[in-house]
C-alpha cells in the first residue's frame, strides 16, 4: 500500500482543477512536452517521481540544479516563506 497525503490534489483532481499526464520528455521554461508529443503550457508542473528522485533526468538541461542534483536555489535563497505557500486545505471554518 502506498502512503498518501491529501492535502487538496484529489479532490483538485476530481473536479478536473488540474491534469495528470504522462512522463514528460521535454520540459522547457514555459512548455512541456509529454511523451505522446503533445505540447502542454501549464501554470504549474509538479515532479512526481516517487521516491527515488530523478531530478536530473527531468530538469539537468534547464541548469536549475547544483553539482548534487538537487535545486541549486532554495525557496528561502529567493525570499519565500515555505509557511506562506498554499496548501490546497480550505481556509477558515
């Protein structure tokens, strides 16, 4: 069984807020390129490469990552709060 925390993606998911496609093979800055050959230009892509990372694979030709492969900026580096980001939970109640 695969753990799972739900923070809003399914329920963004069901209501087709947002897509699921397949692996990208060509992702650029503003444009990305799933293996069937569609070009997609999304708001916001998120790397879901389970729990092996393979950051290096997806984004090593953007130049975005350090000689460990890991993002060579940090939120923190450009001036955002982790803790200010959404978090797809309702707000209030």
């Amino acid at each position: 069984m695969t753990p799972t925390i739900d923070v809003g993606p399914l329920s963004a998911l069901r209501a087709a807020r947002v897509q699921v496609v397949p692996a990208v093979a060509a992702p650029d800055n503003d444009a990305a390129q799933p293996r069937d050959g569609a070009e997609l230009r999304p708001d916001a892509s998120v790397a879901a490469t389970g729990y092996q990372r393979d950051l290096e694979g997806l984004a090593g030709h953007l130049g975005v990552l350090a000689a460990n492969a890991r993002p060579a900026i940090t939120l923190r580096q450009v001036g955002i709060d982790a803790r200010d980001l959404p978090t797809g939970r309702a707000q209030g109640g």
